[in-house]
C-alpha cells in the first residue's frame, strides 16, 4: 500500500523550505479519503462475492458512516 496521509504530512512538514501548510492539510485530508475507501472495498470484496462497483458505491457508503447515518452496531 502507498504510505498513509500521515506519512506524506511527515515527510512533507520535514523535507519542504516552501511548504504550504492548508494545501498539505487539504491532500492529507483527501489521501485519507482515498485510503478509507480502499478499506471499504477491500472489506466488502472479501466479504461478499460481488465486488463494489467503480461507479462511486464506496463513495457513497463513507459518506454515509462520516455522516453517521450508518451506525456500528456495538
């Protein structure tokens, strides 16, 4: 797996003289986006025998849990 939104943060908060601190945040933000999706369909595709499709499912299935309308069942 590419390394996490953290990691790029890191190296970036490290490495860069010039760094833009709310254009890191903002691709930090959407790394983790992509790597929360990438948990649902690896979750999901093992799960079931029918895979999420490409057209946006996952999406809509992480906006769901950030906005809490699908709540763990603890």
């Amino acid at each position: 797996m590419k390394e996490t939104a953290v990691e790029w943060l890191s190296d970036h908060l490290v490495n860069e003289m010039n760094f833009d601190y709310w254009k890191a945040i903002d691709k930090a933000k959407e790394m983790e986006r992509e790597q929360m999706i990438y948990i649902i369909k690896t979750y999901h595709n093992n799960l079931f025998y029918l895979p999420l499709s490409e057209n946006g499912e996952a999406d809509r299935i992480l906006d769901l849990i950030l906005t809490k309308q699908i709540k763990p069942k603890l």
